[in-house]
C-alpha cells in the first residue's frame, strides 16, 4: 500500500487527529512571502481560532486551504487531502464564509439555497431551514434587501448546507451588531462545535475567540508564534509582581531576566513585573527566594488579548 493511500484509508477510518495540517508552506505575492514557513495543526472536532494582525497571512493560508492558491513551497494538507492535487476532494468536505460576501445579490433565499444545492455534492435543505429559522431571515427576500448581519447568517446557513467536516471561515462576525454577533457565535457553539464538527476561523474579535474556541494560533509575518489551548495558554502566561523591602539593584534585574521561561522584567519603582511563558510554578518558587528581601509575590492573570499583544510586539528588557 502507497504512503498516499495509506493515509487515507486513516482519515477514513478517523485514524488521523488533524482537520488541517501544514508543514514548512510558504506562499509568495511576486517576491514578498505572505507566508513564510507556517506550522499549523489543527485537531479535528475543536473550534480553532487563527489569530494575527492584519498582513499576518491568515487570509492568504485560508485560500491556500481552499485550494484558491498554490503554495510555493512546503505542504498542506485538509482532511488528510492535499491541496495542490486533491483539492475538489477537499472542497467537497469544507463549509466556508469570507469577510466579503459572495452571494448572489439578485437571487432570493429560496433561489439561492436551490442554486447552491445544484451544485454540491450533498445538500442538507431541512438542516438550512432550522439554520434559517433560527436566524428568523425571510426566505422570500433578495440577498441584495439583507442586511450586513443578515447575509452573514445567511453564509453561514448555506456553508452548512453540505454538512460538511470542516467549516472555514474568515473573519464571520465582523462589522456586526452585538445581538447578531451573540447569535452567530451560540450557533456555532451550540449547533455545529457540539456536532463534532472541526470549526477554524480568523477574527480581530479577541472577545469572539474567548467565547466559542478552545484552541488558538498566533501567526506574524506567516509564521506561527504560538500555538495550543486556550486554557493551557492562560496557565502558562502569567505576570508576577515583586514587591522588595528596597529598590532592587541591576544584578537583581539582570538575574530575574536570566530565569528560564521569563519573557520580560519591567521595574516599577520597589516592585518589578515580571511576564512569564512556561513552568509557572517553577518562576514562582524562584520569585519567593531572592537573595533581596522580598515582601510579596502577586501573580496576576493574563488575558488571551494579554498574551496576544505580547507575542506580537516581543517586547521585553527593563523599562
């Protein structure tokens, strides 16, 4: 049996624990590289946000997933289908919304709904009419009479259509209202997450993530900064601050910087902030036995927002 079809008989058997898998890929816009050697993993069945500023290459990694752009290096693969050669298989099997509508303006719902099951390999009808009776969006109505929210849930019904494995979708909720946002999330939490589908989206919306995923990727420049659960990632991103009896001299500070899994020390008057990634427990222990007398160590919880702007902005050192 070839490596290919060996493969696949496990994704069929449900043998491979990846919806998305990349390894090395790089993508090219003439000579700047909108992805630069991506790592990505996403399990199946979780509900993986993909984090970054804009120009991080999220949308590009996206449509390369899709199969809408070859990469110029590396490999990906969806669902255990590779990209480049498999990607209608692929296709087939993926539920995806873009920020940008790609309806059919001059179409109604109901004509719209025919269309796209003309076209799939499988349509779901009564599963789109729950889906839009939730969302209560008039099937008589034209696309084009819909509003912002409205086409948005209306993507959603119709990326579901299929029943598909995987649902992509690039940034879903943005521009809209906080009761249509509120909607649009508790359907993908309760109507899709807890049908064991694998959900991968992008979004600025950090409040979005916290509130549906379980699983997160922070890229820059098209390359993962880091990966992994949410929960892990809060547990292992915490800020101390360190009160001393007296201001610490510099080979304190210099000696806090050194501690392993510490990313940043900031001095603040007799205190001193200091940002760890890693074995908490272990920095803990080490804050509580300086060779300076130490009043109180404080640990401080950091937001997923927290951790994202200090991944992207690096900072670090004494300030």
């Amino acid at each position: 049996m070839t490596e290919e079809l060996a493969g696949r008989e496990a994704v069929e058997l449900g043998g491979s624990p990846a919806a998305i898998e990349t390894r090395d890929l790089v993508v090219r816009y003439g000579k700047k590289r909108a992805v630069a050697g991506l790592n990505l993993e996403v399990p199946r069945g979780t509900v993986y946000s993909f984090l970054g500023p804009n120009g991080a290459g999220k949308t590009t990694t996206i449509k390369t997933l899709l199969g809408f752009r070859s990469p110029n290096g590396g490999e990906a693969r969806v669902l255990g289908y590779d990209v480049v050669r498999e990607s209608l298989e692929a296709r087939a099997r993926i539920g995806f919304s873009g920020e940008i509508s790609s309806l059919y303006e001059h179409m109604n719902v109901i004509r719209l709904c025919k269309f796209c099951r003309d076209v799939s390999r499988s349509w779901d009808q009564p599963l789109v009419d729950r889906y839009l009776a939730i969302f209560g969006l008039p099937k008589e109505t034209k696309v084009r009479r819909l509003s912002k929210g409205q086409k948005a849930q209306l993507e959603l019904c119709l990326a579901l259509g299929s029943d598909p494995e995987l649902l992509v979708l690039d940034e879903p909720t943005s521009g809209l209202d906080p009761l249509v946002r509120r909607t649009f999330l508790a359907v993908l939490v309760g109507e899709v997450a807890t049908a064991g589908k694998t959900v991968f989206f992008s979004t600025h919306v950090l409040s979005d993530v916290e509130a549906v995923a379980d699983t997160v990727g922070i890229v820059k420049s098209g390359r993962m900064l880091v990966s992994g659960e949410l929960d892990r990632l809060r547990e292992t991103h915490k800020i101390f601050r360190v009160a001393y009896a007296e201001a610490p001299p510099g080979e304190e500070i210099r000696a806090l910087r050194a501690l392993p899994d510490v990313s940043q020390v900031k001095r603040e008057g007799r205190s001193v902030r200091v940002r760890v990634r890693g074995e908490v427990e272990a920095v803990y222990r080490a804050l509580q036995t300086r060779p300076y007398p130490v009043l109180d160590v404080d640990g401080i919880g950091m937001s997923l927002e927290d951790i994202f702007l200090e991944y992207i902005e690096e900072e670090g050192g004494v300030r």
